[in-house]
C-alpha cells in the first residue's frame, strides 16, 4: 500500500503542474449553437490566409508575403497594417477599442476619431493578427436573432458577412457566413451522461470483483486520448504552438497510462488498487472535460476531428470521471487488503496452546 500511495501521490503531483486543458487552446468557448466560416477571398491572395475563431468571435489574418496588407475600420478608417515588419495599429481608428471586446463594450477615448491622421502603434513583430471583427458574429449576448427566436427547432442563415482588406493598392472582399444551429434534445443526451456516471459507481459499489471498474477505466483513457488528439490548431495569437499542443496532450496521455494501470490490476484481482486508479483516473478525466463542458448542450463543438465522437469523449471524461471518483473510493474500501496476516483461530474443542 506505502507503494501505490507514492504513484498516486506522483500523478497528482503531475496534474498539478500540468494545469487544467481542454480540447482547444488559447482560450474561448469549446462549443456554441453559432458557427461562422470563411466562403471565400476575391481576389486571391497567394500567402495571405484568413479564418474565423471560435465559432466567429475571431478573425486571423497570417500575411507570409512582402507586400503589406491593410484592414480598415467601420467607418473605413485605417485600422491594421499587417507586413512583413510587423503588425501597426491606428490609435484614433474607433476599431482600436472597439474590437477589444466580444461585444463591443468599451467607451471610446477622446482622440478616436475615423477623420483623424492615423497615429500607427506596433502591436507585433509577426505578420500575423487575431481580433474581434465585428462584422463575423452577432453581436447580442443574451437575445437570439429574430429568426431563430421565431423557430428555434432548425437552423438558420443569421448573416451573410464582409471584411475589406487592401493588398498592394488592391480591393479585396473576405466574404463569409454566420450561422445558427438547434442544440441537441437533452432528452436524448442527458440519460447517457447520467448512465455513464451510474456504471463507475456501480462498478465500485456493487460488483463483485475489480474487473467491470477495470473495463471503464480503459473507455475513460480512450476517451481521453481522442480528447487530446482532436486538439484543433491554436490561433497564432498563442505564443509557442508546441507548447500549447503539449500542454494538451499531457492530462490525456497520463490519463491512457493510469487507465491501463488500472486495467491490468483489475485483471490481477487488485481491487484496493484499482479503486485508487480510479480516483486518479476520474480526476484526470474532469480535469479535461470540464473547460470543454458546455459542448454537452451546444450544437457545435471546437474538434480538429468530427463532432459526435468530440461531444462523446466529452461526455466521457465528465460523467465517467465524476464516477469514476465515487466509485473509485468506494472500490478501495470494499477491496482493501488486510493491514497484516491474521491468526487463525482454533476451532470449538480444540486444545489450547499454554503460554
């Protein structure tokens, strides 16, 4: 027993420096009923990439070539300059404060001024920009668009969007999307979560043997693994992309090994073992899945991979790891090993030694 404290001790250790991931990095929501996407870019620009963020709240802009690209502002003010020195901003562009904020919520300083003489501050040595472009998402927190609040049952186009970008004197027209999608039926989804939940702690509770636990831990740390694999490309708004990913893939990786620990002392008929495992294992398991939780209610999820299996695995790490906890405790104290050998004791009629 020391032993297995000193490993348990060990991988908690490692959670701890490890820090809390979720499916995506850099921050922002796992999941949402809207979506936003990028349909095209007329003209072309050959080394110039665009893409929307986090279901439309963000627009990145990556100019890998030597001709600068300007952005303006709302009132068509100079706003951005994106080169090869580097990112410049206008500080009298309205746009500059403005799109510090998701919605926009900002009291503009005195000298914001769109007829002004723009006033360029670097932001960035990189050619390479992340902000909040108004035009790509909606823009009300708590009212839906009258469209959707008419019939929330299927989806709906809410905005057909532009941004206006500049390239070497040349006009060019990011054109995109904004749409909104029916989450799924809580009664269809929540029944499973709950399901899984109960079986960790059936399986501590009830079972006969560490076995069936031993089977959920290794669904757990598969889950995990495909959790972190489907870690999605950060923005370039995250310093070290390998450290971002890394950082992802840690909590699930030590998840897969503490699952097949588990496993193979289930298989031994550890019980005390497997039951502490599982503790750790369901630690793990929330530590991933709850900053991803909101993809259990909202009809797109953050994934590199396809939806059903991300919103699954999130599932999993939630509802299993919470099981898995109780459960957990509850096989080390039904399966814990005696503190010592003990003494038989001698049977009704049997002589008795003289001390």
């Amino acid at each position: 027993m020391p032993r297995l404290l000193v490993v348990v001790l060990g991988v908690l250790a490692t959670l701890l420096v490890a820090g809390p991931a979720g499916a995506h990095v850099g921050g922002g929501a796992a999941g949402s009923d809207f979506d936003g996407r990028v349909l095209s870019v007329t003209p072309e620009l050959p080394g110039v990439s665009v893409r929307v963020l986090s279901f439309g709240d963000e627009f990145e802009l990556v100019n890998a070539t030597a001709t600068e690209v300007e952005v303006p502002g709302y009132s068509d003010e100079p706003y951005l300059r994106i080169g090869p020195d580097g990112v410049w901003r206008n500080a009298h562009s309205p746009a500059t404060y403005i799109n510090l904020d998701r919605f926009g919520r900002v009291a503009l300083p005195d000298d914001a001024d769109p007829a002004a003489e723009p006033e360029w501050v670097q932001v960035s040595t990189e050619p390479q920009y992340v902000w909040h472009d108004h035009r790509t998402h909606w823009m009300s927190e708590s009212v839906l668009p009258p469209a959707v609040a008419a019939d929330p049952t299927r989806d709906h186009l809410v905005a057909e969007w532009v941004v206006p970008l500049s390239s070497g004197g040349t006009d060019v027209a990011v054109r995109g999307e904004l749409t909104w999608s029916p989450p799924p039926s809580p009664w269809l989804v929540w029944p499973a979560y709950a399901a899984l939940a109960v079986a960790a702690v059936a399986a501590g509770l009830l079972a006969r043997g560490p076995r069936p636990l031993g089977w959920l831990l290794l669904v757990g740390g598969a889950a995990a693994l495909w959790h972190a694999l489907a870690t999605p490309e950060p923005p370039v708004s995250v310093s070290s992309h390998t450290g971002a990913i890394l950082s992802a893939l840690l909590p699930g990786l030590t998840a897969a090994v503490v699952a097949v620990l588990g496993f193979v002392a289930a298989r031994r008929g550890r019980g005390a073992m497997t039951g502490l495992l599982a503790v750790v294992l369901g630690w793990l398991l929330l530590v991933q899945g709850l900053p991803d939780v909101d993809v259990l209610w909202t009809a797109h999820v953050l994934s590199a991979g396809p939806a059903l299996p991300a919103r699954a695995a999130v599932a999993v790490l939630v509802a299993l790891g919470a099981g898995c906890v109780v459960g957990g405790v509850a096989a080390a104290r039904r399966f814990r090993e005696p503190d010592g050998p003990r003494r038989a004791q001698p049977r009704v009629g049997e002589p008795q030694p003289v001390t």
